[in-house]
C-alpha cells in the first residue's frame, strides 16, 4: 500500500517536473524574441507558456504586453502602405493587428473600410455592360431637332428700356444666329407689342430666352436647327403645340409595377400639365412604356434611373457550437409485475404456466362436475414476480459544430436549419358527395424541422450598417403522446427572436440557451420506498439528466453596396406647376462642343471661336453695321438702324479685348508629372493565388493614351489576366483596350485610348488591375515601362513606381 502511495507521488512530481520545464522553455523563448522585436513570435511562446501554466501572472503580463506591442507594429506598418496607396497590403496588416489583439477595435473598423475600397475598386474596373452602353449611346440622341447654338457662350450685355416684347426677343435671337416665328393661333401680339425693360447682363441665350419669355407667358418650341416658334404659354397651346415621345424603360432590379404607382402618385399631384404622361408596366418583360412630353419625360427619365438600384448584398459568417450532455443511473432491485396472481383451475393447468413468467389473464373454463368430485390444493396457482437487481451508469457526450457562410441580399430571408425532419400527421374530414355531411377522413402529413433553426433577414443602411431580424430556435422531439386513439409526437423548443444592429466586419455572440432536464423515478413495494435504507434495498430508481447549450456567432460582411451615385443624391429641379420639367422650359439646345471643336473652329477661323452676338455662319443677318470684324466682340447695330430705346452696353475690358479661351485651352502652371504604381497584396505564397495588383495612376492632365509594358520573373509570377479599369471611361466613354500576355517572356503589354476628338481625362484613378498566380518562391523582378499623351498627342510626363514583390 505504502508502495502504491509512493509511485502515484512520483508520478505526479515527474509530471509537474515536465510542465514545468515546457513553460519554461516558451517563456525563455518568448523573452528572445521579445527582446529580437519580433513580437508575433513572442505571442506564440507567451501564449504556449501559459497554455501549460495557466496562473502564472508573470507570464500573462508578458503575453498582454506582447499582444499589444504586436498589434501597434501592424497597426504602424498598416498606416505606411495605407499611405502608399498599397491598399491590399494594409488591409493585411491591418487584419493581422485585428487578429493578434481581438480588442483592437480601431484595427478592426479600419479593415472593414479598406476591404470597401478595395471592392470598389474592383468594382469599377468591371467593363460596363452592353446594355448600360446601349443606354448612354440612345441618351445623346435626341428625339427632337435642336438648335445649333452653344448654350455655354454668353450673348453681349444687353438693356432694354420700354422695348417691345416682340423687339426684345428678336435681338436676341439676332446676336445669337437663330430664326424667330410666331404662332397666330395663339394671337400673341397683345403681349408682343407691351413695353418691357429688362438688363441682360452675360445671359446664354437659354437663359435669356427663358427669362425674357417666362415674364411675359410665352414659351418657345424649336421648329429646325436655326429656327423657334414662340406661343402663348396656355394650356390649349401646349397640348397643340408640344412633342410628345414614347419611351421604354427596361428595368433590371427594380419592380415595373411598383415603379409605376410611384410615379404615377407623384405625377397625379401636378395640377398644371397640359398633357397628362401615360405609364403602363409590363410585367412579364419588367419593362415601362411612358408616353409623354420630353420635359416630363426627363424628369421620369431621371426618377427610373435613381429608383432601379441593385439591392445589397451580403455574406454572413455563422458559427454554432451545440453541446449536449445525457446522464443516466438505474440501481435498485426490479420486480417484474410488481403483483401476485392466484387462480382456481381444477380440470387443467392454466396457460403460460409452463415457464413460470406470465400470469395468466383468463382461467380456461371448466365443469362443475370436477368440484363434486373434490377439490385440493393442486387445482389452485400462485404466481409471483421476478426480481431484477440492477447497478447502471451512463455518460454521453455531444458537440455540433457547425461554420457556414451564407450569401443572401437584404430583405430576403435566408434560413439555416441544423437537424431532422419530422412527419406530423394532419387530418382532415371532407364529405363524401357534393353537400354532405363531412365524414370521410383525410390523413396528410407535414415536415416539421428540429434541431438548430435559425432564420436571419438583413437590411443594409445607407450609411453601410448591418440590421438583421434574427429568430433562433433550437427544437428537440418529446414524448409522443396518444390523441383520439393516435400516437403523436410532442415537440419541445427554445426560441429567440431579436434584431442586430452591427457594422460591416462586426462579430455578435448569441448565449444563454441552456436547457436542462432532470428525470427521477422510483418503483417498490408501498411504505417501503419510504424508507430510506430499505428503498435502496427493495426499490429501483432510475435517475435522467440531460444538459444542451447552444453558442452562435454571427458576422456580417457587405459584398456589393447600394451602388448610389452623386447625381442620385441631388435634388432635381422640376420647375413649377403650370411649366413642369426637368430644368424649367425645354432647354432643346445642342451639347457644346468639346475642346477639340473648338479648336478646330479657331484653326478655320484664325481667330478665337465665335462668341455671343457673332453672326453665325447661316444665320440670319444683324441690321446694317453690326457685323463685327474678325477676332472682335460683336457690337449692338449702330444708331442709324436701331431702336433709340435700345441702349449697347460695351462689354467689361473694351471692344478689342478678345474673349477668354475655354478652360480647357488654357496650359497649366507648371504641371507637376503624373505617378503611376502597382500595389502587390501583403503577402505571396507559392502556389497561391490568383492575386490582383492594382494599376493607379494619379496627377494625371488631360490624358488620352496610355501604353504599358510589363516584364516579370516567370519562375516566380504567372500571368493569368488584366481587366481595364473605370480612369480611362470616365465620362462614359467607350475606350480601345487592347492586353497583350506572353507567358513565355513574361511580359505583359498594356493599351488604352480614348477616341479621336474626346476630351482627356485628368485626375486620380485605377488604370486597370493585373492577375497573376504566385508559381514559386523569389523575387518577381517586375518593371515597368510606358509612355502616355494627352487628348492632342503631346506626350505627358509620367513618373512609374515599381513594385517590390516576394513570394515566399
């Protein structure tokens, strides 16, 4: 015995002689690499050390002084590529520092909004679809004729004292080159003689027009490129007068009748449209069908564009660990019926009597014949139970891990059931003939799922927060139960029901649903289960007790946003309700012409392009002497032919002062060259992949080609593709991108331009994105070469950064 005792000590020594030893060495490993700086390394030992030694302070001080100082040097090398503009880098570190300090929280927001940016990125370096093209090549063409003036130019400075409306106008439409008629239905001359004064001072003729025909009830519609018609602005004279269009809007997220009773419930509230709109949504095609005039057309135009928005996305992370635990004891002596049998049967033996085990329910019958012979004591039996002494114990154990990720869009329910199914009978009674009585039983079953349900409906804000309506029930089958001469099961269930409120990253920690049970049963004979001792001789007890325990984490990721753009945040200005549309009266007016253009016009005319009140070429002609010289500003007509009510007014800088150049034509003070850069990930392994490198170029002036050249190590990178990025389309245009992949060499031959007569992009943006698989470990050895020009061919400084890549 004392031997026994002996050995267990020693063993108990050696062991904790062991741990002892291990912790040691961590913690003086930990110390090193504490002291190296390296401290991801020093969290490892720490962490090992305290595995084994779980109260030692000295070492949780350290490991929460190393995990700090960890963090704070990912937090620091995170901020340095951040600054870079190497996002994927520092979303690396910035989820390394998250991961070594779980309480990091600034580590963890700034990752979740790099991960944005860098889908965004992603994003927008997507080609367009042929439908959004489709769409912006119909949005430049106007159903109606326009007028051949550009609206940006100003008209001379302008005073009218007492002038007639009629007069007023048609100087106006004099120093801007355009034809004027009147309509003589509407009979406008009451208005067009009246006495008007008004100052024009660096109106365009819309605006001009616009303000002059507004305060006298007129409105205009252009008849041909040169020419307007002006009418009173009535209701009758609109409805005749006016264009209508039919367009069809297709619609790709949104809902065509939704869409429709909207705009219907806001278009029914203008009391002063002439002509109603008409919208008929196709279902079946997800379609509307407007008819109406163009400026209420622009205005549904612009409502449909703003209201068919994707709905978010979501990827939510689910975690659940269900542990369950059964204990069972059963002791005791068991008698079997708990009852003695006694039966009278003189003629022959009872049945099952032959074995000894089952009481006989009924005697067999027999003649009273048999009692007058006599009766002894072999014609009675006597059973009595059996007795079972039982001694058992039972220790289940259960774990249900569970980890999927479920991608869903918000307002959806997505659901997740984690167990059985089981059928429940439902009965029905239905008549047998029409209109009789309801007696023919009808049986049905229904599924019914138990186990871990949860069932999660996410809704993204605007400002990228996560709510989510969450139920969770963890169900279990019960006892069945006997219904009507039926057995049916019985269902026991816990159930949450809540909403979340988080961000996009944020993790939540759902506990607490515990269900304990403890079952205790006792049998024996009555007034002995009373008694203490003699129970545990002469009874059985049977004892149950079972424990479940469900921990879920949920966390949400937003994959794609709202997509909402400035213009959909802007307030869209509809003028009144007697002159409803999208920027007032219709503008109907070309677009103005690009930088090129005008160039082109200054080339033609070896002077400044034409501004307001310059005859235009075809145009009708100014009275006599109002036909300025070449490189000159236009003057009003001399006084010989023209009204003495009419006062010119000189512009500001006199008349030899030539007009300002477009914004455009003017060269920059000493542009400083533009910054190219390739952002590799954070990390290469060998064998991973693929990886996109990000090509972004910033400080960029009027740029209208670009070419890149790319050279690499192909033992270490491969190649596997490049998509063009959003830069070079700014302003929807559609580019010449022209990859080029030689694996072989490993090169990579890069090409954007923009078309011929297309203003150049400035500014800062993503050139497009690189593909590649990590294939081995090394250095990439990649350079970059390239050359870029504007929008007129003049090469543009560019300054290209390589990129420091290792694949370890």
């Amino acid at each position: 015995m004392h031997m026994m005792k002996r050995c267990g000590v020693g063993v108990a020594l050696a062991a904790a002689l062991v741990s002892g030893c291990a912790t040691g060495r961590a913690y003086t490993h930990g110390q090193a690499a504490a002291k190296a700086g390296e401290w991801d390394t020093a969290v490892a030992y720490y962490r090992e050390a305290l595995k084994s030694s779980p109260n030692r302070v000295d070492v949780r001080v350290a490991l929460q002084r190393a995990v700090q100082a960890a963090s704070q040097a990912h937090m620091l090398r995170a901020a340095q590529l951040e600054a870079q503009n190497q996002l994927p880098g520092a979303l690396a570190e910035y989820r390394l520092a998250a991961d070594v300090d779980p309480g990091n929280v600034m580590a963890a927001a700034k990752s979740a909004d790099l991960d944005r940016k860098i889908r965004q990125q992603i994003e927008d370096s997507r080609p367009k679809s042929p439908m959004d093209l489709m769409r912006e090549q119909a949005r430049k063409v106007s159903p109606l004729p326009q007028l051949a003036v550009d609206p940006r130019l100003p008209l001379p400075l302008l005073t009218f004292n007492q002038t007639q409306v009629r007069q007023v106008i048609e100087t106006i439409c004099t120093f801007a080159g355009i034809n004027v008629t009147y309509d003589t239905a509407s009979q406008p001359d009451n208005v067009l003689t009246r006495a008007y004064t008004v100052t024009l001072s660096g109106s365009t003729l819309q605006d001009a027009l616009n303000q002059v025909l507004s305060a006298n009830t007129l409105f205009y519609k252009v008849l041909d490129s040169r020419t307007i018609l002006v009418a009173m602005d009535q209701p009758a004279n609109r409805l005749r007068l006016e264009d209508q269009v039919v367009q069809t809007f297709y619609l790709s997220h949104a809902d065509a009748t939704d869409v429709s009773a909207n705009l219907m419930a806001l278009l029914n509230q203008v009391q002063g449209l002439a002509i109603r709109p008409v919208i008929q949504a196709n279902k079946t095609a997800n379609s509307l069908m407007v008819r109406a005039t163009v400026p209420v057309m622009q205005v549904i135009e612009r409502l449909v564009r703003s209201t068919d928005k994707p709905l978010a996305e979501l990827v939510i992370d689910v975690e659940i660990l269900e542990v369950d635990r059964v204990q069972a004891q059963s002791y005791g002596l068991n008698l079997s019926n708990y009852q003695i049998g006694f039966t009278f049967s003189p003629e022959a033996a009872p049945p099952n009597t032959a074995g000894g085990g089952t009481f006989p329910t009924t005697p067999p019958p027999f003649n009273l014949n048999t009692i007058s012979n006599g009766v002894s004591l072999a014609d009675f039996y006597l059973t009595v139970p059996s007795a079972t002494i039982r001694a058992l114990e039972s220790d289940s154990r259960t774990k249900i891990l569970a980890r999927p990720s479920l991608r869903g869009t918000e307002t959806k329910a997505v659901t997740l059931n984690l167990g059985d199914e089981i059928p429940v009978p439902t009965t029905t009674f239905a008549p047998v003939a029409a209109g009789g009585l309801a007696t023919t039983p009808t049986t049905s079953f229904n599924l019914r799922p138990v186990g871990v349900n949860v069932s999660m409906t996410p809704k993204v804000t605007y400002d990228n927060e996560i709510r989510i309506d969450l139920t969770v029930e963890n169900s279990g089958k019960g006892q069945d139960v006997t219904v009507a001469g039926s057995l049916l099961p019985t269902f026991s269930s816990r159930k949450v029901t809540t909403t979340l409120r988080l961000r996009d990253g944020e993790s939540n920690l759902i506990a607490g649903l515990i269900r304990e049970e403890d079952k205790k049963a006792v049998q024996g004979l009555p007034g002995i289960t009373k008694i203490p001792w003699l129970r545990s001789l002469f009874g059985a007890t049977e004892r149950n007790s079972s424990t479940s325990d469900i921990v879920m984490i949920i966390t949400p990721h937003i994959v794609r946003g709202h997509e909402l753009t400035q213009e959909d945040l802007q307030p869209i200005y509809v003028g009144t309700n007697s002159n409803f549309g999208l920027t007032g009266p219709p503008p109907l007016i070309a677009a103005p012409p690009t930088t090129e253009e005008l160039a082109a016009m200054v080339a033609a005319g070896g002077g400044q392009p034409p501004v307001a009140g310059q005859t235009a070429q075809g145009a009708q002609n100014p009275p006599a002497g109002a036909t300025p010289p070449a490189g000159q500003t236009a003057v009003p007509p001399p006084a010989a032919n023209r009204n003495p009510n009419i006062v010119p007014v000189t512009p500001v800088g006199g008349t030899n002062q030539p007009a300002n150049p477009p914004a455009g034509q003017q060269p920059p003070a000493a542009p400083r060259p533009a910054q190219l850069t390739v952002t590799p990930p954070g990390q290469l392994q060998a064998g991973g992949g693929p990886y996109t490198m990000p090509i972004q170029i910033a400080d960029a002036t009027q740029l209208g080609t670009i070419t890149l050249t790319i050279t690499y190590n192909t033992a270490v990178l491969k190649a596997r593709t490049v998509t063009e990025g959003a830069f070079m389309r700014n302003g929807g245009i559609a580019t010449t991108f022209t990859p080029k992949i030689d694996e072989a060499a490993g090169r990579v031959e890069i090409t954007i331009a923009r078309p011929a007569g297309v203003a150049g992009v400035s500014g800062t943006g993503l050139i497009g994105s690189l593909v590649f698989d990590a294939v081995g470990p090394g250095q990439a050895n990649m350079t970059i070469t390239g050359t870029a020009n504007t929008a007129t061919g003049q090469v543009m400084s560019m300054q290209i950064i390589p990129p420091q890549i290792v694949v370890r």
